[in-house]
C-alpha cells in the first residue's frame, strides 16, 4: 500500500526534539546547539526553519553560523538570499512601507 496521504511538508533535517529545544533557546544557545552539527546539515536546517515564519528568528540565527557555500548547495538561490539577509538584519527587519528619504511636502514657502 502506497502512503498517498502522506502529508507534502519535508521532513525535519533534525530529530524533532532538537528542534523543539532550539524554539525554546535564546539565541546564544541555539548558535551553540548547532555548531555541533555537519555544516551541510546545519544549512538544510537553517532552510528548513526559513520557510515557517514562527522560526525565522532561529533560521537568521542559524544562516550566521553557516558559510555562503553550504547554504548554496543546501537549498541554492534561497540559500544565498538567507546567507544576505542574517549578515544584514537590519535592512531586512524594517518594515516594506518606511523609507528612509525624507517626505516630500506641497506646502508653499512664503
């Protein structure tokens, strides 16, 4: 018998015990916890968690303790965009609306 209703989410790259410890971590200790693991394992993770908005902290997290090659070949141009994006956290946690040029106004000066 086939699994056909088997769900169509990928699987953790890590056992699911791990995983829930690291959602409960401050970051320190998620960077810590991962550093243990294969770098290729570590990158599958980081694009793992990328794609679940409640892990993204984590993912971030996670990407900074990877180099841009593994997270390339773990999950290609996703990867390159999340090795960006924890190395400038600021630019990509600002908000889509705000901009930093000042406002333009059509008030008349006197």
């Amino acid at each position: 018998m086939t699994n056909r209703y088997r769900p169509n989410e990928p699987t953790s790259p890590v056992p699911l015990e791990l995983l829930a410890l690291l959602l409960r971590s401050p970051d320190e200790r998620v960077a810590e916890t991962v550093r243990e693991l294969p770098p290729l394992q570590r990158a599958t993770l980081a694009a793992y968690c990328i794609g679940r908005t409640h892990m993204r902290r984590i993912a971030l997290v996670i990407a900074a303790e990877c180099s841009e090659h593994a997270l390339w070949e773990a999950a290609g141009k996703v990867g390159l965009a999340l090795h960006e994006q924890c190395r400038d956290q600021v630019a990509f946690d600002r908000e889509p609306g705000l901009s930093s040029r000042r406002k333009v106004s059509l008030a008349k000066v006197a």
